[in-house]
C-alpha cells in the first residue's frame, strides 16, 4: 500500500537534520554590536517575565516550583535549544497558559488524589517526551498547523493577556492579605507606576526629535527592565523604606530547590502509585497539544516574511528537543520551557538590519539594475546563547538574592504590562473597537462586503470563546482548556463557513502558518476542478465528433 508523502515517518526529521548539518557552522560565524544588543535585551524580557510566573507558581504549587526552579528551566533549555536547535530564532521559557496548567494539577493532586505532586507532574512530563517524539515521526507539522488560521491563534493570544492581567489582581490580593494598608496602598501605585513607565518608554520612538535615535531604541527595548529598576530602588527611599514589603521567595544560601522538604534537583518519580502513572498520560496529553501548538506558532510567528529568513525552520527535529527537556524538566523538578509569545518575534525584531541588495528593473525592453534596501534578521545562535547562559547563571544564590529584591507590586506590575503589549497588537482588540465606532467612521469595506455586522458577530464570537476559556481555567476542569483552543480549528473550517459569508471570512480570517485563506484556497480548487472538467469535456466531445466521422466514412 503506498503511504502519502505527508505521514511518511521520518521524513520531516531527515530533512530537519540534513538542514541542521548543512547550516550549523554558519550559525555560529556572525558575531557583532547588535547581535550582543539583542542578547542583552532577550534577557530581561525573558528572565523578568518568568520570575513574574514563579512567585505565582511558588504560591500556586505549593512551594514546589518557584524562582530558582523556573530561572533553572529557562536558562537550561534556553542553552540546550541555541545550541541543537534548527530554529535558533525561537525563545524558550515558562508560559502563562502552562503555569495555569500546573496551578490546576497541583490542586488536584492535593485535594483530589491525595498524591505528590512533583513524582505526578514529572510523569506527565515524561509522557509528554515520548508523544512529542511521535509527533516529529509522523511529520505532524504538516498535517496539523497547516489548517490553523488566525481564528484560533487570536483567541490564544488574547487568552494569554487575560491571564496575565488575572495574574495582576491576584498578585494584589496577596499583597492586601499579607500587607498592612499603606503598604498595599504603595504596592497599588508600584503596580501601575511599574506598568505606566514601562508603557510611556516603549512609546520613545514617536519622541522625534527629541534625544539621538539610539537614545531612543535604548529606552523602547529597555523600557520594561528600567521601570522594574525605578520601582525596585524606590521603596528604599525617605520614609517608603518603613512601610512592609511582600518580596520575590528566593533561595539565597546554596543552590537548592525551594521547597524546603527538596535537597536537590531530582524528583523519585517512580514512587508513585502504578495507576497514577498511566493516569498521568491524560495531562501529558494536554501538555503535549498546549506546547506543540505554542512552539509551533512561536517558530512560525518569528520566521515570518517581515524578517527575511534564508534559513529552513525545524518543525520536526525541534519537536524532538522540546520533548527531551521537557521529560528532562520533569525528572529535575524543574517547570518545562517552551516557546514563548511576544519574546520570540520579538527577538527577530531587535535582529532586524539593513542591507543594499542589488535588483533588476524591467522598463519596457531594457533591464535596469539598482541598489535597494532590505531588512533582514541575523540568522545566528550568539544571541539565543549569551541570553540563555546569562539567565542560567542566575541560579547561583548571590544572584538570586539580588532577584529578592524585587517587590511583588512590582510583578503585578510587569504582568500588567505584559498584558497590555500583548492586546495592543492582537486584530480583536481593533475591531472590537469597531464595534464602539459609529458607522459613518468606520473604515470602507471591500465591495464584495455590504455591513460591518458579519465582521461584529466574528468579533463577538471571539471574545466569547476566550471568555469561556478562561472561565474553564478557574474551574478543576482547567487543565483541558488547551483541548477547547485546539477544537477551534475544525469548528471554524467545519461550522463557522455554514454561517458567516465567505467574503466576511475571507475579510477577517487567514492561514495562520501559511499565505492565503481557507476561501481562496476552496476557489482555487474549484477553479481547477473546473478547468479540469471543462478540458475532460472538451476531450470527449473530440472523441465524439471523430468517432461521428468515422462513422460517416
């Protein structure tokens, strides 16, 4: 029986490799200012997001995970991935949509099952290794990301900053439980001055004229880690330095996990009863779904055109690695990594430079050639290495001291504004502003639209969906919210083409991995089917009219 080309096993990881072999060295050749500039900058927006996730994780999990468990994760893997990685682009740390996840588990486990949790979750992360394995075999990017559209994806990502901006509230109901009220007062204004500043320096770009150019790419890709600095100091100043403070749970002494029942990274996995191990393959499951999807779409979102990468993506080998730390992740105790959204394509952006390239022009019968600009991304692994290796050393104690200084007004803060950069580039947030704008403003449809009220109800539809979500992630049926993100796909090629028009589909939707939409990809089928039709028609009336003569004859 002949196997399709698509599920033919292996095939995808052959590829990913010869890639591998062939582009390697040259990986490690470009070495320079902003390449060091972009390592500097990964850093803080990857290490201050995930130290905003441990104290929530450290709460959360029972003390099981927090600051040095998730410094340790993101740095190990982040090392692992910038050097055998085929994609060197993508960033990896600890994910909200997974801290969430794990929250959840926790609880079950402890209020439920009645069982630990460390030799449980380390299961389920096992589990999770060997499927993404299966995975890369089965050539799965093919046959799954290829049908995902921005439907799905921008519920995704407004569910993300929903999460963070839950995380701000409940960060400050800690501070009010654990605070007197002038303190919790003073984390409230940490909170939103750590946010505002933030915000008004990502803004310095629009400052023209004021400051040098660089001052200004100086203050919007360092923005979040001088806010952090300015609200860290500030509650040592004058009479603030009295009130009491709430700070990141550090371990400061000798590297040790934080739980203070745990002497080193090593979980017993195997002490844990027979039926819960195999029952630890429904949540590897999800895991599984959750970071094949996230990693996928950080891979994709990060080598898009805008970037001008020459250089293949790895979307079966990658798979492979992600399942080997993320098994890794579960026998050191340590949360698992995966890649992260805004951080991936943002790392691409602060690799993005100018180079003269020659093009030729027709005019008329003569071919013209001129020098023109175009923007490109460094295609290396410095910048993945020196950003992972500086945040791995973050786990030795005199270091994470330092990180104990942070308040925890000032994560609330920073989740905060993470939230905000978040919804401020995702489509739903435009168009539900649409929704608040009368008619006579909104912009002009194409003509194959005659209302805005198809493009409304997909809004509406959306935030529904992601309202829904969330509400699941609040419940003990959390940890399988990320089936419901996935079940979006075929409700939307399936059941939502029943009842929206095809040009409102067409006007708001779009493959989220690949050019084109689902209803252009239909008429092009259509189209040749029926060039198809109209050639095999034109043949048997040939056949008809010789067979005609012959018959004459």
């Amino acid at each position: 029986m002949h196997i399709p080309a698509i599920l033919s096993p292996f095939r995808l990881l052959r590829q990913d490799l010869r890639n591998l072999r062939y582009h390697y060295v040259s990986d490690w050749t470009i070495f320079n200012q902003l390449v060091v500039a972009s390592a500097i900058y990964v850093f803080f927006t990857n290490l201050l997001p995930g130290i905003t996730f441990a104290n929530d994780l450290y709460v959360l999990t029972g003390k099981s995970w927090g600051t040095v468990e998730v410094v340790f994760s993101t740095g190990l893997c982040g090392v692992i991935f910038s050097l055998f990685s085929i994609q060197p682009l993508t960033i990896l740390g600890v994910t909200g949509p997974f801290s969430v996840l794990a929250e959840n588990i926790y609880t079950l486990c402890v209020t439920s099952f009645n069982i630990p949790f460390l030799p449980f979750i380390a299961w389920s992360l096992i589990h999770a290794g060997w499927m993404h394995y299966i995975l890369a075999i089965t050539n799965a990017h093919d046959w799954t990301m290829r049908y995902v559209t921005t439907f799905s994806t921008e519920i995704f990502s407004l569910l993300n900053s929903v999460i963070y901006f839950h995380k701000t509230v409940q960060e400050l109901q800690r501070a009010h439980a654990a605070l007197s009220f002038a303190a919790f007062l003073y984390a409230i204004i940490g909170a939103l001055g750590t946010t505002l500043v933030a915000i008004f320096l990502s803004s310095a770009e629009s400052w023209k004229p004021l400051f040098h150019r660089y001052i200004r790419m100086g203050l919007v890709e360092y923005a979040a880690a001088i806010s952090i600095i300015i609200f860290i100091g500030m509650p040592h100043v004058g009479e603030l330095a009295l009130l009491d403070k709430e700070t990141l749970q550090v371990s400061d002494h000798v590297f040790r996990p934080s739980d203070p029942d745990r002497s080193v990274f090593f979980v017993h996995f195997w002490h844990l009863p027979v039926a819960f191990i195999f029952a630890a393959i429904i949540p590897g499951l999800i895991i599984t779904v959750l970071f094949f999807f996230d990693h996928e779409v950080s891979s994709i979102i990060c080598t898009i055109d805008r970037y001008g990468t020459k250089k293949p993506g790895g979307f079966a080998w990658d798979i492979v690695l992600l399942g080997t730390t993320t098994a890794l992740c579960g026998i050191l105790g340590i949360p698992p990594a995966n890649g992260l959204l805004p951080q991936a394509p943002l790392h691409s952006e602060s690799l993005l430079h100018t180079e003269q390239e020659e093009i030729t022009i027709a005019i008329g019968d003569e071919e013209k050639t001129e020098m023109r600009p175009v923007r490109y991304v460094y295609e290396q692994r410095w910048s993945s290495f020196l950003h992972a290796g500086a945040i791995l050393v973050f786990i030795s104690p005199p270091l994470q001291h330092v990180l104990g200084w942070t308040p925890t007004s000032v994560l609330a803060g920073l989740f905060m504004f993470m939230g905000e950069q978040s919804l401020a580039v995702n489509p739903i947030l435009y168009r539900f502003f649409y929704l608040l704008t009368p008619p006579s403003e909104l912009p002009k449809l194409p003509k194959t639209l005659k209302s805005y009220w198809g493009v409304h109800a997909y809004t509406i539809t959306q935030i529904i969906v992601t309202v829904i979500i969330f509400i699941v992630t609040l419940t003990k049926g959390a940890p399988a919210f990320p089936v419901i993100i996935i079940a979006c796909v075929p409700v939307r090629l399936l059941v939502m083409n029943r009842i929206w028009h095809r040009e409102t589909l067409r006007y708001v939707d779009a493959w989220a991995c690949r050019d084109g939409t689902p209803e252009g990809d239909e008429d092009n089928e259509n189209s040749t089917t029926n060039q198809e039709q109209a050639a095999a028609n034109t043949e048997m009336n040939d056949l008809q009219a010789t067979s005609t003569k012959t018959q004459e004859v």
